[in-house]
C-alpha cells in the first residue's frame, strides 16, 4: 500500500522506472540502424528508449542496445 501513489503509480528503487512498474526491454544488436541518423527520432516515434546493456547511463558497446518502451511515469498497463 505504501508504494502506490495515486498520482505517480507504483513507487520504485528506480526513478527511471516510477509509474507503471512496467519496464518491457530486449537485447539487440543494430549494426546499421544505429549508424543512421534517423536512428533517434524512428525511437521518439515509436516511444521507445536505448541504453547500453548496462543499464541507465551506459554506452552501447558492439552496437547492442537495450530497447524498452520510454512511457513509464504516470501510465497504466491498462
């Protein structure tokens, strides 16, 4: 009871991760779509994310990416 807000949704050890509580993420490796510049607004478009697989803040390393969906914060799975 105390990590559900009304307002924001389920309260977590992540602020990234603040609302829903659901976070739907995969491994990939994009050699050559990472290369475009297009690369970043076709993942605004989508309303997706890329990280390192390292999580928040890292750097991708060998062109693999962990894709997850962006909206979180004040969202319902439903």
């Amino acid at each position: 009871e105390f990590m559900w807000n009304e307002r924001l949704g389920y309260i977590l050890t992540c602020p990234s991760n603040l609302g829903t509580g659901l976070r739907a993420g995969v491994h990939i490796k994009l050699p050559l779509l990472s290369k475009d510049s297009r690369f970043p607004k076709i993942l605004e478009n989508l309303r997706l994310q890329k990280r390192g697989t390292g999580g928040v803040d890292t750097a991708a390393t060998g062109s693999v990416f962990d894709i997850s969906n962006l909206d979180r914060l004040g969202k319902s799975e439903v």
